[in-house]
C-alpha cells in the first residue's frame, strides 16, 4: 500500500516537464557557480543527479539536507543511474547503509533518521566506510553529529511552491573541485 500511495503522490507532485531551471532559465557558467538549482519534479532531480555523478570523485563524502520527503533518495538514484547502476535503487532508512558496487567502486547510501544519538554511529562501525576508495551519500547527517567526516559537499533539498530548490555547498578543496566542474 505504502508503494501506491508514494507512486500516487509522485504522479501527482511531479508534472512530466523535466529539466533543471536557473532562476534565467539558461545553463550558463555563472548559474553553476551559484550552486543553486530549480529542479522542476522527479525527472528533473533525476536528470541532476545523473548529471551530478559524472563529477563525484572517489573519496567524496556528500550530505544530503531535507525534510522527508523532499527527494534525497530520488537524487541518489539519479546519481547510482549516472555512475551505470541499473538496479533497484532503495532508501536505506530500516537498514541504515545500502551498499553499490559498480565495477570496482564502492558507494554507500547512508540514511540516519532512526539514529537517537552520536554514538549510535560509532556502535554501528561506519567509520570505515568513509575511505579514499568509497564514495558516500549520507541523508540525516546531523544525526552522526561530528563524528562523520568532514563531508566534501552539502547538498540541501528544499521544498517550493512547484519544485525543489537544490543548493550545493562545497566544504573542502575536494568539494570545489567537484562544484566547479558542474
């Protein structure tokens, strides 16, 4: 039931209309500099996050912001389907990790809303996961409090009126690296 009410709720947030938009509606260097996105409905966060992928670095770490609801799981999909994954992309909110092999790279999709505190990360044994040959995606990062690495890039999901508001933060030499590429 949980599948049809999801779908349900897709089909009626998300219009088919698929593209990322900047407030000009253009792709020009300046408005990726900004690292401010318009992403229309789920086609479009998917076309992101494909896109995305194609400038991740092994050894990114990459929060992801939101409310629920506000399509961090759809982002990692886009991202999965970039990097060539064609499997089922699940979020990982019961088993706190989904572990991605593709070819010889590691991604871990880590979901920590269940956890009630820091130390809950560090009982579960995730430190070494994040490693220079893994790529990360963490939703609900302020649950791992300032035990999690210092991530490369922050990506905050916002709600709007007939979208989502996608805004990337780089937060290491790393990270600019990956956002000016963008």
């Amino acid at each position: 039931q949980c599948g049809i009410i999801n779908h349900f709720f897709a089909e009626i947030f998300f219009e088919v209309v698929s593209y990322m938009m900047l407030s000009n509606s253009t792709h020009s260097d300046s408005n990726h500099r900004d690292g401010v996105y318009y992403l229309v409905d789920e086609a479009a966060m998917l076309d992101f996050g494909n896109s995305f992928a194609s400038f991740l670095q092994i050894g990114s770490i990459i929060t992801l912001i939101g409310n629920l609801g506000a399509g961090k799981t759809t982002l990692v999909r886009g991202i999965l389907h970039g990097l060539g994954y064609q499997g089922i992309v699940k979020s990982p909110t019961y088993n706190l990790v989904e572990i991605y092999k593709i070819s010889r790279l590691y991604l871990y999709h880590f979901d920590f809303y269940r956890f009630n505190d820091y130390s809950e990360w560090e009982a579960a044994g995730f430190r070494d996961y994040f490693n220079s040959e893994t790529i990360c995606l963490v939703e609900w990062p302020e649950k791992g409090g300032d035990l999690l690495p210092t991530a490369d890039l922050t990506i905050k999901l916002q709600f709007t009126d007939q979208g989502r508001l996608a805004e990337i933060q780089a937060n290491t030499i790393l990270g600019k690296q990956c956002l000016t590429l963008l």
